[in-house]
C-alpha cells in the first residue's frame, strides 16, 4: 500500500497541519477521526488493513487528517462563542484548502471524475464531522459514512446555541430544510450511510442526560477501538492510555470528562470506564463487557453503572 505523509501550513487555521495519504489511485475518501484523535489512527486502528481490499485495487484512496476537537468540542472550560468559530475555521480549512489539494491529486494521477466527489468518513465525534461537512456541503461531498455518531452540537456546547453552533447541528438545520432548498435535488442523486450501534448491544441503566450523552460517546470511541485492536486489551491499553490492572482495562475520567492517569490521583470526582474480559459466546470472538460508572469520589468508586454494554470483536493474531 503506497503511504505518504505531509505536514503544512495552514493559512486559515494559523498553524500546522498533518495528514496522511493511503493508496495510488480512485475515489477519495476524507478520513475524519474519533474524538480527540489524531490522523494517524486510521492506521493505528487497523481502519487501513480493512479498507486495503479497495485501496490496492486502485478503487479509493484515503486523506485522512486531524481535527481541532481538544480546543473546540473537548475544550469545555472554554468560551462555546469562541470555541465553534475555531471549529468553523477547521471547516473552512477543509473546504478551502484540503479539498482543492485532495481534488488535484486525484487529477494528477488520473483518477479524478468531476461527478465522483469525495466521500467522507469517520467515527464517533469523527462521525459528527463527516456528516455536517456533507449535509452542508453536498456539492463537494457526495458520499458519506458515518458510524456511532452524535448529530446534535448540544453534545459538545452544553445548551449554548448561536447561528455558527446551528450550522454544525445537523438534527437542528436538517429539521427546519425547506423543501425546495437548492441541495435536496443533490442529495437525492446521491448515497449516504449513518449507521448506530454497529456490533454492540446496549442496556442504559441509568439516565443522566449530559453524563449519559458523555459515557455513550466514550463508549463508543472505546468499542470501535476494541474492535480495532482485536480484543487485545494491552493493545488497546497503549492506544487509549488505559491501566491493566488484574485483567480489566480501565480509564479514568475527572468529572469534565478528560483522561486521567494513575486511578485518578489528585481528582476529586471520577467516572471510571472498565472494560472486562468474558467468555465469547463463539470461537475466533473476543468478548468483554463495557462498564462506565461514576461519577464517585476517588477512593470509592462503587458507583453505580451508567450505562452496560457487551461488545465482541474479531481476534487478530499477533
């Protein structure tokens, strides 16, 4: 598989970017990536190995790049008026710069069609992102894959609405569409996915609206990862900075929802995410039970759960 990797100024942004280029040829793919993530993780997740198939073959060919989610949706300490502009500054970093360059070097090896467009991709809060890019801009987007995301920008600005926290809310701005809004002809032409709750099962066992909202996004982030990393818990340990300790991966949370290390020293309240290994209920599967409890003081972390999943995975033979 042809890699290349670039870093560059961003002009709109102020700062540099890095990203990364999978494959020699075929439709682009815009690879957006979970939450606080960074671009390297379509192949740090085993994303690249799946998608192979098609990119050896010269069918697509993947950009995946980084987001500004730890100074946008993530930074919650911070200013939501500042906060979504800096997150409009990452989109028009996007449309303004990144896809020029992801349309010219299609074209430059021969694999452009005008009517193809790119398709976007992500996961998680990545999801988010690759569904808002589309459903806005659909004339330089005309694909989209979006798996466990959450469409509401309340998830990342807490209630706080203007009209740039509108224009990334697609729940709110797809609601109020006219019906012969200049898009709806467009994306009738076109195809789209959103899939929810792929290869997990959940049972919410308690409702904490904005906590609830955090655990399941966590959640998720930490399934697809399972996924990713085949069952393999230490794997999954050095992807996500989680401890094993006695068998069971855990992350720690202080009650803003940031990682913290070492059982949480130092923090007053904690979520605590666990994830512990059970017996697959069929061979080549590994099988554990996701658990977010909280949130609890750090020396007694007896809460009860928020929410419960069991989630499996494909074995990946190390």
């Amino acid at each position: 598989m042809e890699k290349q990797y670039f870093r560059e100024h961003s002009p709109t942004l102020g700062r540099e970017m890095e990203w990364k280029l999978y494959g020699h040829g075929g439709r682009p793919v815009l690879f957006i990536p979970c939450q606080d993530g960074r671009f390297f993780d379509f192949e740090d997740f085993g994303m690249s190995s799946v998608w192979s198939p098609w990119i050896n073959s010269g069918q697509v060919m993947v950009f995946a790049i980084d987001t500004l989610d730890k100074e946008t949706w993530s930074n919650k300490g911070g200013d939501p008026y500042w906060r979504i502009r800096r997150h409009e500054q990452w989109v028009d970093y996007i449309t303004g710069e990144m896809v020029p360059l992801i349309q010219e070097t299609a074209r430059r090896r021969g694999s452009w069609k005008e009517e193809s467009g790119i398709l976007t991709f992500g996961c998680s809060l990545g999801a988010t992102h690759a569904a808002n890019l589309y459903l806005r801009r659909p004339d330089l987007f005309n694909g989209m894959l979006a798996l466990s995301g959450i469409y509401n920008a309340d998830y990342g600005f807490d209630g706080y609405m203007d009209e740039v926290v509108y224009q990334n809310s697609p729940v709110h701005y797809m609601a109020n569409l006219p019906e012969n809004y200049y898009y709806i002809d467009i994306f009738n032409k076109q195809r789209a996915a959103i899939c929810v709750g792929l290869f997990v099962r959940s049972e919410v066992i308690s409702q904490t609206s904005a906590d609830l909202s955090r655990a399941v996004s966590e959640a998720r982030s930490a399934a697809e990862c399972y996924k990713a990393a085949g069952g393999n818990l230490e794997k999954m340990a050095d992807l996500t900075g989680g401890t094993l300790e006695n068998g069971t991966l855990r992350l720690y949370y202080d009650q803003d929802w940031q990682k913290v290390g070492d059982c949480g020293t130092g923090v007053e309240l904690l979520f605590l995410l666990e994830l512990i290994p059970e017996l697959p209920a069929e061979t080549g599967l590994a099988a554990a039970r996701l658990e977010i409890s909280g949130p609890a003081a750090a020396e007694d972390l007896l809460a009860e759960p928020i929410l419960s999943w069991e989630i499996a995975a494909l074995e990946v033979a190390s």
